[in-house]
C-alpha cells in the first residue's frame, strides 16, 4: 500500500486526484486549510486521513504524518486576478512550497509532483513548450516558476523523483464558479445572453479526470525529472467551445461574440505542445470536450434542480 500526501486536498484538482487514487490500494493524507469550507468534498473513505495545516507550517506535515511514498503539492493561493499580481500574496506561495517539499524530504518520499502553470511562460511565446524560455509577466507566474526552480534543486539533493506539471485550461465539476464555462454553462441552463469578445483566440481545454490520470501515472512510472506540459493538445478558437457548450446544453442563449472589447493586451493564444508527456507516459486525453461538457451538465443539474 502506497501513502500518498495531498497538499490543497479540497481544491477543483485535488478532488479528482483523490478519486483517481482512490481506485488504487493507498492510504491518503489529504492536507487542508484549518476550517475549510471546502472539507464536504472530500470522499467518505477510510484510507483518507484529513491534516489540518496552514500553508507556512507545512515543514511540521512530516511530524504529523511520518513517512509516505508520493507528495503533491497543489496548494497555492490567489491563482486569479487581482491576486496574480500580490507579490507578497505570490512569495507565501513559494515559501510554502519550498516547506511542503522540506517536509517530503523528511518523510523520505520517492516522488514528488508540483503544479506549476501556462503563467511561466511568455505571454507571447508560440509554441509552449517546455524547453522555451519563460518570462513570466505576473508575480504569479514569476514565484510559480521560482518555485520550480528551487524545488528542483532540492529534490535532486534528496535523490527524489520531481515532476512539475505546467497545467493549462482544465474544467471539471468543482471548477472555480466564475470561470468562462462554469459561468457560460449556467446562462445557457436558464437561455440567458452571453456577452464576450470575438473570442477568436486559441485555446486549449482539458477534461480535469483526465488531468487526475496523468497525475497517477507520473507516480507509478520511472519519468525523467523535469518540466511537463499538460493539455488536450487540441487547441482552436475560443468561440468554438463556446458554440459547442450551447450545443450540448440544448439552450437557446444567443452568444454576442465581439460584444466585450478585448483589454489592453489583446487576444492571447494558448498552444501548449504536449509531446514530452505523450512520450514519457504514453497517456492521451480519453475525454472529449463534448463528453467532459456533458458530464457538467448532469452535475449542474443535479446540484441545482429546477
């Protein structure tokens, strides 16, 4: 049986980390926020052991929970803007970090997996991928790849196995209620108008059970150490998902395409290439965005019942 530690335990991507361990013979410590609001997500499950602890008290885990095998360090706050651009806010994310992966070299873990994000790279880099330079223009981006960097070092002092997960667009059940398709999903459940831009953009999504698979996978296959794209790979226009949520939810909503101006920067692409994770894990998306979308809208419509 395999001990598996998860920082940000509650989070949109913990959840489904937990469910796709779940299916594995493991004993989990899913790690929280003191008082999270969040704690009614987690699993009924005896294998699932819930830690309280705040983020800059993370190196005291080991004290708590003793030895494991994997860690996932998925905690970070203030992902989205305004809060992108904290740099104090950003800097407590990477000290937290830095203790979450001295308290996994305590606990003697063979592997650890970190999420970093689409923000490390150049707003207008071309092809996303990993060996690109990055030059990140958040404080976001800018600690995310801060931590990568250190978190590297100190897992090649401990002979540990490092992985960073550069994540791009995931959606899911339990994804934050303001983003494009948790928010154009419900205007489309009740037929209402949808103003955006032109939303001519490219954009990649990723179905998050897919995400959670990959994440598995990472910890049960000998992969060089390193940075690591994870997308569908399947990138278009923005306005084509937007067209095909309508589609699938059956709704009458008229999207106002071009209704929103675009801000100072204009359109931003998102084209990450996934090849070094096709290759190393021999792992492709299973879940079309048609299906993924389908999936929500049961979960909406169960959660919220007319």
């Amino acid at each position: 049986m395999k001990t598996i530690v998860i920082t940000g335990a509650t989070s949109f991507i913990g959840i489904h980390l937990i469910r796709e361990w779940l299916r594995h013979d493991v004993s989990i410590y899913a790690v929280v926020r003191p008082g999270s609001h969040n704690m009614e997500r987690i699993p009924k499950d005896s294998r699932i052991h819930i830690v309280e602890q705040k983020m800059d008290e993370y190196h005291l885990l080991s004290d708590q929970i003793g030895a494991a095998d994997c860690f996932y360090h998925l905690a970070w706050e203030g992902a989205r803007a305004p809060y992108r651009d904290d740099e104090v806010l950003q800097r407590k994310n990477y000290d937290g970090a830095v203790k979450a992966m001295s308290a996994a070299v305590k606990m003697q873990c063979k592997f650890f997996l970190g999420t970093g994000s689409q923000a490390e790279y150049s707003a207008d880099s071309k092809t996303m991928k990993e060996e690109d330079e990055c030059n990140p223009n958040t404080a976001y981006g800018k600690e995310k790849l801060h931590a990568c960097m250190t978190l590297r070092d100190m897992a090649e002092d401990a002979d540990m196995n490092f992985i960073w997960l550069r994540v791009f667009s995931i959606y899911g059940t339990y994804d934050y209620e303001k983003t494009l398709v948790m928010s154009a999903l419900e205007k489309m459940k009740d037929n209402l108008p949808i103003e955006m831009t032109a939303a001519t953009q490219l954009w990649d999504y990723l179905y998050v059970e897919d995400l959670a698979k990959a994440m598995v996978l990472f910890a049960d296959k000998n992969c060089p150490n390193g940075v690591y794209n994870i997308a569908s790979g399947q990138y278009k226009p923005l306005n084509e998902f937007v067209t095909t949520m309508k589609n699938v939810m059956g709704s009458n909503s008229e999207l106002k395409f071009g209704s929103v101006p675009y801000g100072p920067k204009g359109p931003v692409n998102l084209t990450p290439n996934i090849g070094k994770i096709q290759k190393a894990l021999g792992w492709s998306p299973s879940t079309t965005f048609e299906d993924g979308i389908a999936k929500m809208i049961v979960s909406i419509q169960e959660t919220n019942p007319k």
